[in-house]
C-alpha cells in the first residue's frame, strides 16, 4: 500500500501581509479630550487668576488711578507708596509675630489631634467609636456663628481670655482633620498591621514608626489647610483680644479702614503684604503633598 502526501490548502489570508496602519480617526479621541480638557483647565485658570492679578496689579497704582475711567489692568505710574504706608500705619512686624505664633502652635497640635483621632476612628472596631465619628460629623453642619457664644463663655471661664491660649485651643480639633486621616487610615491595609503586631511591635509603636511616616502627604495638608484657617481668622481673635500689642494681621488690616472713607491704596498694600506667608508656606510644602506609598511594606 503506498500512501502520497496531498498538499494541503493553504490559507489565503494567512500569507497576506498584516497592515500596521491604524483606522483613520483612532486615537484622535484621546488627543481630543486631552485637549479638550487641557484647555478647560486654561480657562479655568485664567477665570480663578484674573481677580487675583487685578487685585495685586492695583496695589500698585496711586489712589487716584483705582477708579479713574477707563479701568486698566497695568498701572501707569507704579508706586509703593501703599505699601509703604500700610506698613507705616500699622504694627505689621508684631502682627506678623503674634500671628506667626498662633499659626505654628494651632498647625502642630491640629495635626497631631487629627492624626491620633483619625487612626483610632479607621482602625479600632467599636461601635462607640463610629457614633463619636457622627458628633465629630456632626458640627460640621453648624454655622461657625453659632459657636461663637458657648465658646467664648467657655474659653472666659478658663481664663484665657486677651490671650493667645484662647485663640488656640478651641481651633485644634477640627472635623475636617479627623476626617481626612480616617479616609487616609482606611485605605492602609490591615496587613501591614498584623505584621508588625506578629513582629512583637506595640500599639504605640506601630502608630509612631509605620502610621505617622506614610501619612506625611495629609500631615503636610492638613497643616497648609490649618495654617491657611488660622491666618485668615478674624472673628474669633476678634471676640477674645483687646490688646493691640496682641492683635493678629487680619485685625490690623481692619485697622486700616477709616470711619469715613477707606484709603484703598492702603488697603491694598496691606492685604497683598498679608498674603506673603501663605504663598511662601504654600510653594515650599505643595510638592511633599501627593507623595505616598502606603504599600511599601507589603510584598507581592
């Protein structure tokens, strides 16, 4: 018996050469929409900054040229003289001082309050915990206003009134802290716990040597959030402070309005003046915010 090999069929579209050339219009939706959306954030960028700009620019301009019509965006004869007499006017260097000391203590203990609360709210299980998350919740949904009374009767009752204590310890719990290290705890996986604790670690020492270090993005957040609160407060160093020698900037910027008129030349100068530190504390701490990597104890 003889057998023969029959050629096979060959498959026709197997020997057709495979074009590299993509659909016409593939991949223009990606670049459109980075487009698009680069440009949305242009826009946005130009709407949030052109007050911001016109707000500095002015500072510039004599007192006459604010309302001199038409409006311009660049001064036409640059002067310092409102800055010079907004700082001729008030204490700004003791105001800088008392405020700088209110700042930094209220910005260390917030954050330190806010880490301590925040772990013991993601990581422990008891039911009494997450109602005291609710009350935490909770005075978030209370105008400011009305806890100024019980807290000024409070703080008075204490003794710390017309003093810098007054103004610190009623602003270094915040629900906005406890908030934001809970959310930040509950993604850390619960692993990384159990290990340390079978390594023999104790509950203070895996707060201290694991927790603190990964949370640095929202430490460092939190204290350019609670440095920008506390600078900016007026009302309440307001209520509790009678001695100039005391007053914080918002409250010397205050000073600069007349019962009559208000020097806006002056007003001016000493509001840009008063933006300084925030923009300084800003650029030297923004680029420490999104750098986390709370994985790095895990393997694979």
């Amino acid at each position: 018996m003889t057998t023969t090999d029959l050629p096979r069929p060959v498959d026709a579209d197997r020997g057709r050469p495979v074009s590299k050339k993509r659909p016409r219009g593939a991949g223009r939706g990606g670049l459109r929409g980075a487009v698009s959306a680069t440009t949305l954030l242009w826009i946005l960028a130009c709407l949030y900054g052109l007050p911001v700009l016109w707000f500095v620019l002015s500072s510039f301009k004599p007192a006459g040229d604010l309302f001199s019509l038409p409006l311009t965006l660049v001064p036409h004869n640059p002067t310092l003289s409102g800055y010079e007499a907004a700082w001729d006017s008030a204490n700004f260097s003791q105001y800088f001082i008392n405020t700088a000391i209110v700042c930094v203590i209220t910005t260390i203990l917030t954050v330190g309050a806010s880490c301590c609360t925040g772990y013991a709210l993601a990581k422990y299980d008891n039911k009494w915990l997450k109602f005291f998350f609710l009350c935490i919740l909770a005075t978030t949904m209370l105008p400011s206003e009305v806890m100024l009374a019980p807290e000024f009767l409070v703080v008075r009752d204490l003794g710390l009134y017309n003093s810098f204590g007054g103004i610190i310890l009623p602003a270094v719990l915040t629900a906005t802290g406890c908030f934001m290290f809970r959310q930040f705890f509950l993604t850390v996986p619960d692993e990384l716990i159990e290990a340390a604790r079978i390594d023999g670690a104790r509950e203070l020492s895996i707060f201290l040597r694991i927790m603190v270090p990964i949370s640095r993005p929202i430490m460092l957040t939190l204290a350019i959030l609670s440095f920008q609160w506390r600078w900016n407060d007026y009302i309440w160093p307001l209520l509790m402070l009678n001695d100039p020698d005391k007053f914080t900037v918002q409250i010397g910027i205050q000073s600069l309005v007349g019962a009559q008129n208000i020097n806006w030349s002056v007003l001016l100068g000493g509001s840009v003046i008063s933006m300084i530190p925030l923009i300084a504390v800003f650029l030297v701490f923004q680029r420490y915010v999104m750098n986390a990597d709370i994985n790095a104890g895990l393997k694979d």
